[in-house]
C-alpha cells in the first residue's frame, strides 16, 4: 500500500502521493496557482516566484513548484501575504521586462501579460530597470528571433534546450542584475549549433523567443494579382491548429482547414501528405538499395544504419554534432521541399503557369522549416523552391486577421495532382510515423503481401517512448529481393534530440545494429513541433497522437505506394523512384558544421 | 604562456604548445565535466585569461558545450575574458571604502588611463577591475595593484601611483 499524505488546501483537504508538489496537489482541487517559470515538460526551477503560496506555521512563502507536500500542511494560496507578494513579484519583473504589450509579438499570447492583467497591475511602484539593461534583438536567423529586452530569466528555454534536445546551444551567462540568457560569446543563434527546433520558442512564457514570421509577405503574395500562391500543409498541422481556433486538443481540422486556406485567398491548397508519400517512394528505395547493396554485393562502403532526413532540426544537429555520419543520412529532400521543388516544376508545366510567378508557401508545425527553405541547396526548381514558411500559430493569426469563423466552416477538400494522401503519410506527423508508412511499404515491394499486422497498424513503432526498436523478418520475398529472405529488417526510432543523441552515441560506439533509423527533433515528432499552438506538453502531444492514428484509420488508402497521384507523377514526369528527374529534384546534400 | 592576438580580426592564434598545454591541463581532471571550474582555473593561471578559442578547446576536450563553459566563465568574477594588464589595478568598492570616496578615486584612474572598468589599456600595462572589500576596511579607501595594496588612496595620490608603475619600478610603500 502506498503512503498517502493528507493536507489542506484553502481549507479543502487533499490527498496525494510523497513527493507530490504543492501546485500538483492544488490543481487536484481545482486551485489554480499561477505559474511562469514552471513547464510540465521540464525540471523545476523555481526562480521566477510567482507560485507563490503560505504554509501555516512557515514565515516564509513557499514556491508551490518546487515545495512537496507534507502530512498536515495547511496551505493558503489566496490570503492577504500571498496576493500583495506575488503583484509585488510581478511587478518587480515588470520593471525589467520591456512591457510595450501593444508592439509585440506576443501580445495576447504572453503569460506575463496575462498575469498582469489578472492581477490588475495598474501602478508602477518600482524603477523601470529596463533602460539600464544591456539587451540585443537577435533577428538573423530565418528562424527565430531572440529578444531580451522582453526575457524575464525564468530559463525555460535553457532547460528546454539541455534536457528535451541535449543541445544546449543556450546558456545562463553573468549573475544577479546582469544574468542573461545567451549563446556561446552572445553570437548570433544562426551562427551556433541551435537546430532551429523552437522548442524554446514553443515554451517562451513571453516574447523573449519567437518564430520570425513571414505572414505579410505571404498577404502581400495573395494581394498581388500577377502572382499565382500555392500553398501546402504539413501533417501534423491539421491536428493543433484547432487549438488556436476554438477547439480542444486532438480535435482533427483537416475540412476546416482547407476551406479556411481556400477563403484566405490561396490560388491552390495541396497537401504535404502527397510528397510524403513520395518521399516514403523514394525513401523506401533508397533503403531498398542500401541494403542490396551490403548484403548481396557485400559493398563495404554502403552507410547503414539509414536515418531519414524529414526533420530539418534533426539535420542540423547531425551537421553539427556527428557530421562524420552525414553519409547516413537518406538523400531525400524533406516532403517540403520535394513538394516546393515540384510545384515549380511538375506543377507549373501541369497548369501552364511560369514558374517566376509562383509563390510557394508552406505551413508546417516547425520553426526549422524556416532555416531548411532559405538553404542555398534548396533551388532545385531554378527558384527557390518554397518561397515562405509560416508556422501553424502563424496561420491562426492569418485565419483570425480575415475574420474568418473557424468552428463554423465546412470541410472542403485539398485541389488535386499534389492533393491527394494516405494514411501513411498522415502519420509522418508523429514519432514513429515514417516508419511505419516506410515499412508498410517496403514490406509489400519487397514480398508482394502486405505487412503483417492487424489493420496495418504496427504498433511496435507507435508510442511516446523516447527511443523505440523493433524489427520486422522478411519472409518469402518475391524473386528479386530473394537475398532478403529471412532477414530481421531493424529498425530504431528517437524523437527529441536528446533521445538522438543516445541512439548516435550507440552508433558511434559500434552498439547499433539495425538498418533504419527514424529521427524526429521534436519530442512526440512534427505533432509537437516547435511552431505548434502554446501550449505544448506531454498530455497535449498524446492528444494530437490519437488523432493522427484517427485520421490514418479513417483514411480510405493507407499505403504510400497506393496513392494515384504519386503514381501518376511517376507516369508522368518522374519515371521511377530514384530516377535522374528523382535525383535532381527530390535529392539533396547535406553540409557538415562546427559544433565548437 | 603567451598567447599571439591577431588584433585586426580580434582573434586569438593558440599555439601548438598553448594547444597541447590545455590539452594537459585537460587530462590532469580526466576530463570530467564536474572539474570545470578547477580546469578554467588552472587554464586562465597559464594564460591569464580565457578567451573564445580556449573556452572551444576545453569543451571540446570535455565533449561538453560551449555555452555551458561561457556560462561558468561569465558567472565567476575570477574568470576573466580579455586579457588583464601588466599591472591589473583593483579598486574597492565595498561599504567603508565606498563612504571614504572609492568612486572619486575610481574616476579618476579611468580618467589618467582612459579606460573603463573591466578593460586593459593598449599598451597591455594597466587594466582596471572593482570588487567588495579585501578585508582592509581600516585603510579605506582601498586600492590594489597586483597583490600589492595602497590604502587611504586619495585622489591625488593616482597620478603618482600609475606613473610610477609607468616608469616601471613600483617601489611606493604602503601607507602602513
């Protein structure tokens, strides 16, 4: 029998378990305390005060966060002490904080803000301390901007970067008045080893981190009538951009979303999904090949394991921290920019349209599709391949500046030739995802049947778990394939880059023996995205989960190989998977950094 | 050990042997993480101070990253990032030396070396530094130059104390 400890909680008594935090046992009674530096994904902190609560008996107030519950407290989080401490609290990082709420990003958005309002801060009873501080607005990189006139120092985004991605391209530098969250000699983000994940951004309590955003230039492209706007939609945005909108978490919007994209002004919204598919094609062959290669003609340079290149944090990490294992990595472009490089292309010539007035925009879960999109390589098309990147809360802001009502849309459907999708390539939106779609795939080239599990659903690669195995034994193959007969396929599957950097190091250590590696940056995959609705955590993520293996299930194809546009684009224009066509658009190369 | 500073790009050119000394220094704490701090301080008492290169070469050598390394250097007020001068003055700004006019004094050394706190003057003799109380509180204000301390410094005594440190034998006694 487990030990219960008993306490009250503004009177009303609560049971919980050791170690059980103050602010735990109180949301079990519905008291809400409010919170800053405190984030469900993240070690306690305990910095930023606000939590603050009294316990009867103690002169001093606790940090709910971080105090843990003992038999017969008796708490207050309500009386006189607490209120004027905590307005006193928040006030005080008021007076730090760069409060010009109407000019800012987050304005609406910034837990600070809105404590300020629910505790009517009207005066200002401490010094402005802000004039004073030694503050830069890092804005070079394409993919956040780094602002600390608006940090409060609560450090989210430092323990977000070590704990969650192993990264740690953010650190605390000084101490007392001077403390700052910087990089490496304060350089800019785009020139240390920070991978674009927004992760940080994602659990920025202010508008200290965020994405660059991109949404005027993309109003401006749909106000212009000699340009032709195409835009594509990730997969796992149909499963959060709910959220900003109205809806619960996990709540699917694909019909809604196309319908609010079509009255936003797109001249053509496809789907991600499509190029998916195409890359679990490409994808597929590729490893298809490579292992050909090394167990039939015995080629002792073929790089296996294979990782999939569909995450561009995922790719920069490797770039930086193991750049020796780049020949592991699939050659396949992301579904983005197979998609950007094809709408150039492909689409263009399908339309009639001229290519120079294409504008290609993409909205992605991801604050690191930024940076993949402005990388020199991706011009593939003779153009820049996708032209603009917004992140899932940025078209929320678009859908909400139109004055769209969001929960009364009907659902429509995506515009065909790069509009049609599968479920296995709805699922490259959570871990464990491309996968499956690659592996339901590759069984079925391979041995003419289909994978063998129920519904198609291989649940052995599904699952938060931060780093999943699992193999699947090729049996009976067709002629072709004979020298996979009675092979174990194995395989690996990390999301969140610290997770990545435990299967690395098993690589690098010779303790890896499988052939397909699965990365994703994000914790959860693309569905916890750093451009993801605020706010994300572990319960959230296994929301969108569900409803992505709903939206699978639901789907009338589900492997990637059955879906007739990719077919038809095969026919049509690319041959075969891996054919030259294949190499120069769909192919790329990736470049090797420093991490020191 | 000297460090060559190539002053146009502001960057530092480790030598061989500067490279194969942090490499040691290294070695010595078996390259654990939780001997940060005693690695910087043996490093920064070879060089004198721990610029961008050798902070790279020891998280590289401790497979650590760089920002926690410029996180434990910036922390710590021992660790300094540019180089100190030949003679790095130290002022006292702690509460005694502060009420007898520590901030007068402090002026005026940036005034006779036209350099701020925390920075070196060009021809690398004077760099100049404030810290709370060195213990002597009696002979506030209190200043330091190197190990050497000057008590009831006032501030006509400045000029004197730098130009002979100029001159290059510091030989002025203590008031005491």
């Amino acid at each position: 029998m487990t030990q219960k400890i008993q306490l009250n909680i503004n009177g009303f008594p609560v049971d919980v378990k050791p170690g059980t935090t103050i602010l735990e046992a109180a949301s079990k009674v519905n008291v809400t305390i409010p919170t800053l530096c405190y984030h469900k994904d993240l070690c306690v902190a305990g910095n930023c005060r606000v939590c603050v609560v009294e316990v009867a008996g103690q002169k001093r107030l606790s940090a709910a966060c971080a105090t843990p519950c003992e038999d017969g407290m008796d708490i207050l989080t309500n009386s006189l002490k607490v209120r004027n401490s905590r307005k006193h609290i928040i006030e005080l990082l008021l007076s730090e904080h760069n409060a010009d709420c109407t000019k800012c990003y987050k304005n609406g958005k910034c837990e600070l803000q809105l404590l300020a309002s629910e505790y009517k801060i009207m005066t200002q009873d401490f010094i402005e301390l802000l004039p004073w501080k030694d503050y830069t607005i890092d804005m070079i990189s394409p993919s956040i901007i780094k602002d600390d006139s608006k940090c409060i120092r609560c450090q989210r985004c430092v323990r977000t970067c070590a704990e969650l991605q192993g990264v740690n391209a953010l650190t605390v530098a000084y101490k007392g008045d001077k403390m700052k969250i910087s990089t490496f000699f304060e350089k800019p983000m785009n020139d240390v080893v920070c991978t674009n994940c927004g992760q940080c951004v994602n659990r920025c309590p202010t508008g200290a981190l965020v994405e660059k955003n991109y949404v005027e230039e993309v109003w401006d492209a749909i106000s212009d009538p000699g340009k032709h706007v195409v835009v594509q939609t990730a997969p796992a945005v149909r499963v959060g951009l709910g959220e900003d909108l109205g809806f619960d978490p996990g709540t699917r919007v694909t019909g809604k979303m196309v319908a609010a994209l079509k009255r936003l002004g797109f001249d053509s919204v496809m789907d991600t999904d499509f190029s998916a598919d195409l890359t679990i094609m490409e994808e597929g062959t590729e490893l298809l090949t490579r292992l050909k290669k090394a167990l039939k003609d015995k080629d002792p340079d073929v790089k296996l394991p294979m990782a999939t290149s569909c995450s561009p944090g995922w790719i920069k990490y490797i770039e930086h921290m193991y750049p020796e294992y780049l020949g592991n990595l699939s050659t396949c472009k992301s579904p983005q920019q197979m998609f950007g490089a094809l709408v150039k292309t492909y689409y263009a010539k399908a339309r009639n349209l001229d290519p120079s007035k294409i504008v290609s925009v993409s909205i992605m879960p991801c604050t690191a599709k930024k940076f993949e999109a402005a990388r020199s390589e991706m011009h593939d098309s003779g153009y820049r391949d996708v032209d603009y990147v917004l992140t899932t809360r940025e078209l929320s802001i678009m859908i909400k500046q139109a004055g769209i009502d969001f929960m009364s849309l009907p659902d429509m459907e995506f515009d065909r030739l790069m509009g049609e999708s599968t479920g296995a390539a709805v699922i490259f939106g959570v871990t464990g995802g491309v996968m499956e779609a690659a592996l339901r795939t590759a069984y079925e080239l391979v041995t003419g049947r289909p994978v063998p599990f129920e519904n198609l659903n291989i649940t052995a690669v599904r699952g938060m778990t931060g780093v999943k195995e699992a193999s699947i034994k090729i049996e009976n193959p067709l002629k072709e394939w004979k020298f996979l007969d009675g092979v174990e396929l194995r395989c690996a599957i990390a999301h969140g880059l610290i997770n990545a950097k435990t299967v690395m190091d098993a690589v690098k250590a010779g303790k890896a023996n499988f052939h397909f590696l699965e990365v994703m940056a994000c914790p959860g995959g693309c569905l916890g995205g750093g451009g993801q609705p605020i706010p994300t955590n572990a319960e959230i993520r296994d929301k969108r989960a569900k409803a992505i293996y709903e939206e699978d299930a639901w789907k009338p194809i589900r492997k990637s190989h059955e879906n007739p546009e990719v077919q038809k684009i095969y026919k049509d224009f690319l041959g075969e998977p891996l054919s030259e066509v294949s190499h120069h658009l769909l192919h790329t190369k990736y470049t090797s950094r420093q991490r020191f | 050990m000297e460090i060559t500073r190539d002053l146009k790009n502001h960057k530092v050119q480790l030598s061989e042997n500067a490279i194969a000394l942090v490499k040691k220094i290294c070695r010595r704490f078996n390259y654990e993480e939780g001997e940060l701090i005693n690695i910087l301080h043996a490093v920064q008492s070879q060089f004198g101070y721990l610029p961008a290169e050798i902070q790279e070469l020891i998280a590289k050598e401790l497979d650590i990253s760089v920002a926690k390394v410029y996180g434990v250097v910036t922390f710590y007020s021992f660790f300094t990032m540019k180089p100190k001068g030949k003679y790095p003055i130290s002022l006292c700004m702690g509460t005694a030396c502060y009420v007898r006019g520590a901030e007068n004094i402090l002026n005026e050394i940036k005034r006779q070396l036209n350099i701020d706190e925390g920075e070196t003057t060009p021809d690398g003799l004077f760099s100049l530094s404030s810290l709370r109380c060195v213990g002597a509180c009696g002979l506030a204000p209190v200043l330091m130059v190197g190990e050497k301390v000057y008590g009831r410094v006032a501030q006509a005594d400045v000029r004197k104390i730098i130009s002979e440190y100029k001159a290059g034998c510091p030989t002025h006694p203590s008031k005491e």
